[in-house]
C-alpha cells in the first residue's frame, strides 16, 4: 500500500545517461530534459566544492574557466569517470524535475551501454540510489534504440540496431523481446571528435578544442562523397607560430579525418552480423538495419554501411531521441518489459 501512495506522489523517471547528453523523461509527460552531461564545479581556498551549473550553461564554459572551476564531464565511453560529479548531476535533474527537494523519491529506469561489466552497472544504480531515486532499473542501449525506433520488439522477428552515441557505439540483433547478439565499442561521436582534432593538427598544424571538433563534425561531416563539398572557416591556435589563425576546410577533408572510426563501426556490425543465427539474419535481410543516436545524422552514414554490409541501412525517425524515448515506453510497461530490464 505505502509503495503504491509512493508511486502516486513521485514522477517516475527514464533517464538516457549518455557520455555527450542526458535526457530526463517523466512517466506520462515526455521529455523535460535535454541537457550535454556536463557539470561545472567550483572550488573554495579550502578546496571545498559547489556545483556551478549543470548542462548547456556548464557545457558552454568548457575550455574557457579559471583555475577554480572545472567543467567536467563525468560520464566517459558510455561509464562513469568520476562516481560524485554524475551523483551531483543525477540528482540535480531529480531536483529539476520534481522542482522541489524530493519528498518522496521516484523510481528510475536508466539506459546504459550493453558493455557494462557488473562493477560499472553497480557504479550507475547506487549514483541513482544515492542522488534519490526510490528504485532503479537498468535497460541496454540496443533495446531501448530499437524500442524507440517503434520496432515489435516482442515479435519472433529478428531486427537490428545500430546506436551511435557520444562514447559508444551500440549494435544489437533483437528477438522475443530479447538481445540475441550484441556489441559495444567504445567508437563512437568522441572517438570522431578526436580524429578531427588530430587531423587538423597533422595536416594544418591548427590546434583546435572538443567544442570546434563537434561544430565542424555536425556542419560538414560526411561517411560518403557529396555531389557538392561543403566548406566551413575554422579558427585555432597555429602550432608553429603560436598565433591565433583560420582556415578553411571543406567536407572532403572531414571524409579522410574520420575514415578510421567509421571503418571500426563497419567492421563491428560485420562481426555482429556473422554472429547472428540464419533464421534471424533472413528477417534482417527482409527488414533492414536501423541507425540510431546522435552520429546516424552524419551525412550518407547510412550508404557507407550499406555499401560495407549490401544489406538496406536506415536512419530511425528522430534518431537522437529514440534512446531516450524507448527509455520512457520501458518505464511505461515496466511491468509488461522485465525481461529487458535489469533489476539487479
């Protein structure tokens, strides 16, 4: 009875907690959160600590704060790098979104990465648990990603996902409600801002920041040649020189910086696909591949894996927020959907 008053007075949750964002969905509002997972702390002489802001105000201080402020990013690769600054961001968007200090705690469904050892599960529930939740529930990127998308995925049908986040790429074969055959690599939109990074160092020799990576990633990244190049003007800092300078580089450029990357996604949904059972790979033939996540938006992904597989590629509706909404049909059914959910 109290657990039942409890779920009447708490707004349950369903939160994608992923390396480049978070999303925060309230059972029976959508989505009230959409914010990078960054939090900005700062620090007293005594070495004492405060949150500065969470999110897109945190994020925008990036590369730009004095010496006692640091905006950190504590989720890395799909897990946690830093157990207290993800606690503090967890719990912050609880406060934000109960817009009071939490009478009664809810109860939380977080997406992770299906490459979580136990020890990195067990990291993610007990910073829930200790930022408030009532109870926490687990759910694998892959399954989410194909709820999300609106794939039967309690269908005896076998279907494919291909996730690609901000620190991990997640690929799974579905059946029965189940994961059949998955992958996790830890490839995926940072790994792209690196090389971006890199190549720009070793062909230009222009030293640029995360933030300028992922702006030119989303203006002209491209997986396949364009019928027209697109160009873009990029600031930084001349690594001979030492002075401030801008160039400008076109899609191509993009193109050759993260073939590498790309090929390693390729190359795991290859695997996964001569992992996966005959009858299953049938139904995969006849219904195609979806892409979800933030990287399916990089321009004519889908061709480059088709060309790479022979097999129809097909970038979700709204693919940056299928993790999170099949997130929330999950914590919807949650009673109907146990056997995709962790509840260690």
């Amino acid at each position: 009875m109290f657990k039942k008053l409890l779920g009447i007075f708490s707004n349950d949750l369903a939160i994608d907690l992923g390396t480049a964002n978070t999303l925060v969905l309230v059972k029976g509002k959508g989505i009230c959160i959409d914010e990078p997972s960054v939090v900005a702390i700062q620090y007293d002489k005594h070495g004492r600590e405060r949150i500065l802001a969470v999110g897109q105000e945190a994020k925008d201080m990036v590369g730009k704060t004095p010496g006692n402020i640091k905006a950190i990013r504590p989720m890395r690769d799909g897990v946690i790098a830093d157990f207290n600054v993800t606690e503090m961001m967890i719990r912050y968007f609880i406060e934000k979104v109960h817009n009071r200090k939490g009478l009664f705690s809810p109860r939380i469904i977080i997406c992770v990465p299906f490459g979580l050892t136990q020890v990195e599960r067990k990291a993610v529930k007990e910073a829930a648990m200790s930022a408030g939740a009532r109870e926490v529930y687990l759910i694998e990127e892959p399954m989410a990603a194909a709820i999300g998308s609106g794939i039967p995925v309690k269908e005896p049908n076998g279907n494919l996902v291909v996730d690609i986040g901000g620190g991990t790429t997640e690929i799974g074969v579905i059946s029965l409600g189940g994961l059949v055959v998955s992958k996790s690599i830890r490839t995926a939109g940072d790994k792209l801002d690196t090389s971006i990074i890199d190549y720009m160092r070793k062909n230009f020799n222009l030293l640029i920041g995360d933030r300028v990576a992922e702006e030119i990633k989303i203006n002209i990244g491209t997986a396949i040649q364009l019928d027209e190049e697109l160009t873009m003007q990029v600031k930084g800092r001349d690594q001979v020189t030492g002075l401030l300078t801008s160039i400008e580089i076109n899609s191509e450029h993009l193109r050759d910086a993260m073939k590498e990357p790309l090929k390693e996604i390729g190359e795991a949904l290859k695997l996964v696909l001569e992992q996966t059972p005959p009858d299953l790979a049938g139904d995969i033939v006849e219904n195609g591949i979806v892409l979800t996540g933030g990287g399916a938006l990089i321009r004519g992904l889908d061709k480059y894996l088709s060309n790479i597989i022979k097999l129809p590629v097909y970038v979700a509706e709204d693919p940056l927020l299928a993790v999170a909404k099949g997130t929330g049909k999950a914590l919807e059914e949650i009673d109907l959907l146990q056997q995709t959910v962790y509840d260690e």
